[in-house]
C-alpha cells in the first residue's frame, strides 16, 4: 500500500586521532572482520528524570539545537543553502565523546551541547530521551507500506591496541547500548573507513553514503563514534496526489521558481504569532486510520500523534530577520501556542541531500579545546595516547512527496470544518524553517530551513 511519505535520514560521526604521527598504513577496500569489545554492565533500561529534570534537558536540547543550526548557517558554505540538520544525532554522538571528555575539554564541552545538568545526570538523561524515542509508532505506517521506523543507533570504533578506560566504556554500555567495534585504522586504513560506511548504510536503509569520505580517517585515527539515525513515516493526513500541481514558490531574493505544491484541507494544530504563522503535519501514530469514520476521532488522533513536522513561515520579506531572531525558547513557545484548527494547507514536494562538517560551527560555541591536539584532554577515554577530535561530519537526507490510494479514500473525512469556523488559508509559498519533532519530549530530531524546494 502507498502512502504520502516524509523520510529523513542522518548520521553523525565523531573521529579522535593521536596526537602524533607515525608511517603509512596500509589500506584496501574490501569490509574487514570486527571484533567487539563489551563492557560487564548492562544498559539501564529504566532511567528516571524528575519533572525539573526533564524541563532542563527538553530547553539544552532546544537552546543546541537552535544554536548549532545558527552556527552552521552562518558559515560561508551555507549561505544561500538550504539546511537540514538532526540536533539529536549530533548531540548524541558529543554526549558519548563528552563521556571521556576531562578538565576544561569537559567544560567546554558541556557548555557547547546546552545540558544544564549536573555532570552525574548527564547521560542518564539521553539514556532517557533514547529509550522513549524507541517506543514511538508502535503498529503506525511508514511511506512505503512497511511499518513506522524511527531508529536511534550508537556505535564506537577503536584501534585495535590501545587500550580504553573501563569507565568510559562502562559509561556507553549503561546509557547508550553502544560497545566497541575493534578495527585497525594504522594497518587497514581503507578497509576500516569502508567498514564504518557499510555500517551506516545498513542502519540508514542506504541513504546515508560514504559518511567518512576518503582521507577522513587515517593512521593517525583512535576512536570512531558514530550515532545514526533512521526516520520513515506516513501522514496521518495524506495528501492527495490528483490534487498536487505547479504553483509559484517566491525565494529570498525575489525571484520565482515553480514548485509542485502540495494541497490539502485537514485539522491540523496551527499558530499565527508575530511575524510568523507556524502549522503541524502530524505523522500517522498507529490509530487514526482505525476511527476514519467519525471526524472528531481523527481530529483526537492527529492531536494525540507522537510526531509531527512543524513549518514555520515568516511574514513574506521578512525570513531573514525572523531566522536571525530564532532562539531555542522562542521555538518551543511556538509549539506551546499550536492550537487545532480546520487549515486548508498548500505545501511543496521537495528533496534534499547534504553534508555537513561541523567543526568551526562547534568551536563558535565555544568547544575549542576538544579540537587541539596541544590542549585536549581525552584522558577518560584512554591514558595510553593523547586524543584529539579531528571532526565532527554530518550528513542528511530528507524527502517529502505523496502517491497512492489511501488519500483519496481519506479525503472525505478530513474536509470535514469544525463548526463555525472557516478554515484557515496557509501557503507555504517563500522560504521556511522546518523541524521534525518528538511531540511528548519536544525533542528536536531535525530542524533546517529549505529557501528552495528542489526535487
């Protein structure tokens, strides 16, 4: 069965190399054997944070977000781009560096990634977050038919050799499920990078490639982190595909382009601030295409959807000042004032696929030491080499479209307007800021901003 679609895909990768050189590795291109190393401990599979617990991670995790995504847009390789990101994978992959991370390396650390807990609560609290992101869309739809995926993986690679810290390891088995992948980046340079890869192809159903492009790792290289993320979801309301058709889309400069815009009466939660209105797509949860029949139950069950993508559209003219005013608070605000209203919704197809290196964007938030090899202090993670993080590398995909049968046979009950209320006009038609969003957590898994649609 097909449905409308929206999947995006991320990975993000984190490579500590020794600070000092040694001769040529010896490299190929074929995937080598992996030994694993676990440590004793079992994952804590029922971490508690108390409410003011989770009201600090919920505003650190917005605040990097929103900061992060500032950092990169203002780097000069961004500029005229458009941008998507996952604030989580980041966060997670430098929540699991940060875990060997000591003196002011851990300082500057903890102040780039916005935690604002105490550092014995730190991984507690993405333990937390990772588990519950776990049981989201349980028997809910994916684009492709298959079922809902929202899939959260972490995995280190170290040098085969050296030896690393119990504790550290301790720290990733109990709040991360991650162990260590054994590899030898001095003698098997090539094979180890293409091994990470497939990896990561494997965990991102292929959308993610070549995350460590050639030369990212070398003989130099320590330890790998990686965290991967997976996201593929259905509508909760689908849009018809008879009903998309070419529309004018207005970018930043003025000039016009013709997308294929998206078009599509339903209840949907929906704000209308100061220079801005802002509207949820909720994601199917698994229940809604059970009460079909009766408008108020669908209308219960797109308010009730674990996950939703929110598009915020600046006053036309006006996005440039309104995306250099965005903070994290200011966001969350936006989503504590969405209120369920009738909307008929015009919205372009779009397709994207970039890379990041996050390196400059992180050391503008004030994480510089983790990146000099005189001055970073990984002691946690091993004394028996100085590490250094030699960079941080991003890499995304999303893509929102529509086909298939389901949305027809939906139309009739989603046209439904609430009694008394004329439904509201929004076309997103100019250049706007997006993010996919973990309703209960308000977790930000992704956030960009698209001043294109391109297909």
């Amino acid at each position: 069965m097909k449905t409308f679609s929206n999947v995006a895909f991320v990975l993000a990768a984190v490579g500590l190399a020794a600070c000092s050189s040694s001769s040529s590795p010896r490299s190929g291109t074929d995937p080598i054997e992996i030994d694993i190393v676990s440590s004793e401990q079992q994952r804590d599979m029922s971490p508690q944070l108390s409410d003011a617990e989770q009201a600090t991670l919920t505003a650190g995790q917005a605040n990097f977000a929103v900061d992060i995504y500032h950092a990169v847009r203002s780097q000069p390789e961004s500029a005229d781009q458009n941008i998507f990101l996952s604030p989580h994978s980041v966060s997670t992959a430098l929540a699991m560096t940060y875990a060997g991370a000591r003196g002011d390396t851990a300082t500057e650390m903890k102040t780039a990634l916005r935690v604002g807990l105490p550092d014995d609560r730190i991984h507690t609290a993405f333990d937390y977050l990772d588990l519950a992101l776990a049981n989201r869309g349980k028997n809910a739809e994916g684009q492709d038919g298959k079922p809902f995926r929202l899939i959260v993986t972490n995995s280190l690679w170290g040098q085969k050799g050296p030896s690393f810290e119990t504790p550290f390891l301790d720290t990733l088995a109990v709040n991360y499920g991650a162990g260590l992948n054994i590899v030898d980046f001095f003698a098997q340079t090539e094979r180890s990078r293409t091994t990470i890869n497939g990896w990561v192809e494997e965990r991102t159903e292929k959308r993610i490639k070549d995350i460590l492009p050639k030369g990212a790792v070398d003989d130099r290289t320590r330890l790998v982190l990686v965290n991967a993320v997976y996201f593929n979801a259905a509508w909760a309301a689908k849009f018809e595909p008879s009903k998309t058709a070419p529309a004018p889309f207005t970018k930043a400069d003025g000039s016009v382009v013709q997308v294929s815009m998206m078009n599509r009466p339903a209840s949907r939660r929906y704000a209308k601030g100061d220079g801005y209105e802002a509207i949820e797509m909720a994601y199917d949860h698994g229940r809604s295409s059970r009460y079909a029949h009766l408008y108020e139950d669908v209308e219960m069950a797109l308010d009730n959807s674990e996950l939703a993508m929110l598009v915020i559209l600046p006053t036309a003219g006006t996005f440039a000042n309104f995306e250099s005013s965005l903070t994290g608070g200011k966001l969350l605000d936006i989503l504590a004032g969405l209120e369920t209203k009738p909307v008929n919704l015009s919205f372009p197809k779009l397709r994207l696929d970039v890379a990041f290196g996050l390196k400059e964007p992180l050391k503008s938030l004030g994480m510089n030491q983790a990146f000099s090899e005189e001055a970073a202090d990984f002691s946690g993670m091993s004394t028996t080499e100085r590490l250094s993080v030699a960079n941080v590398l991003h890499k995304t995909f999303l893509e929102v479209d529509e086909s298939g049968s389901e949305a027809a046979a939906a139309t009739g009950v989603f046209n439904v307007a609430q009694s008394g209320s004329a439904p509201i006009e929004m076309k997103v038609d100019r250049p706007f800021i997006t993010a996919i969003v973990d309703r209960p957590t308000k977790t930000l898994l992704f956030l960009g901003r698209i001043l294109e649609p391109k297909l």
